[in-house]
C-alpha cells in the first residue's frame, strides 16, 4: 500500500483554494455568498479526534503485541489495512475542504469590517485548521500502521504498511 505524500495534499488544499477563491469572487458578483457553516470546522475536529483516538490504541496494541505482554489484543492485518485506508481517505478529502474554506476565507478577508462576513472568515480558518488536525491526524494513523523496516521489502523503501 502506498504511502500518502504531503505534497499531494499540499496540491489539492492549493488547488482546491485557488477554485475557491476564484468561485467567491465570481459568486459574490453576482449575489450574495452563500456562508460557511460552523458545523464544518466540528466535523472536521471530530474525524481527527477519531483519526487519533485510532491511532493511538492500534499504536498501544501493537507496542503489546511487540513486547509480547501475556493476554495482549494484537491487531489483525485486515484492520490496519482499513485504518489507512480510513486516514488516507480522511486526509485527501481533509485537504480539499479545507481548500476550499481556505480560499473562501481569503476572499473574506477583504470584508473583515462587516460583522457577518467577519464571522464567516473565523468559521472559514477554523475549518482550515481543523483540516490541517484531519490531515496530521491521519498521517500519524499510517505512520502508526506501517511495518517495521526488515530489509525484506520489495522495493528496498522500507516503506511498506501493515496492511500491505
């Protein structure tokens, strides 16, 4: 399985806002912008509060199953496959929402006399933020599921995961 490389993600948060951005002016020339929800920046929390709640259990699973602690739960393989596949999905998706409430929020930034659109630009960076916690969550989550480097992978990386 494929590592997740950052700039991947740096491209679609870019790509993602530089659209955004771009839509906001379009949109606002021609009414009003629609506004950026609170909720978003909750949700994005809430999936990376789960993101590392996973982590750090599998990470405290398998440090058992490594020291070989007597009645210690080890992690299936199919399960550390699903977890990155779970994190790799919540990162991609992580970089492009907070793209795009990135670019809205730089659009917004023009108008921070307004109260209303002032608003809108806080909700905007804390859905930002909150994706930058989904994509650090998540990158810990496949970092945390890799498989230790033996010297027998295929491609001399040392890159392989446990799901692989």
């Amino acid at each position: 399985m494929k590592q997740l490389r950052l700039g991947v993600l740096a491209g679609l948060f870019a790509a993602a806002g530089v659209l955004s951005w771009g839509g906001a002016r379009l949109w606002d020339s021609f009414g009003t912008l629609p506004s950026v929800p609170l909720a978003a920046s909750i949700v994005l929390a809430v999936i990376a509060v789960i993101l590392l709640a996973t982590a750090l259990s599998t990470r405290t699973r398998l440090r058992a199953q490594r020291e070989r602690r007597p009645g210690a739960k080890g992690v299936e393989p199919l399960f550390a496959a699903r977890a990155v596949v779970f994190g790799q999905a919540s990162a991609l998706v992580a970089a492009l929402v907070a793209g795009m409430y990135g670019g809205t929020g730089v659009f917004l930034l023009s108008y921070l006399d307004i109260p209303p659109r002032r608003d809108q630009a806080i909700y905007a960076g804390a859905a930002v933020i909150a994706g930058i916690g989904v994509i650090a969550a998540a990158l810990f989550l496949e970092r945390v599921c890799r498989l230790p480097e033996d010297g027998n992978d295929h491609d001399g990386t040392g890159t392989g995961t446990a799901a692989a």
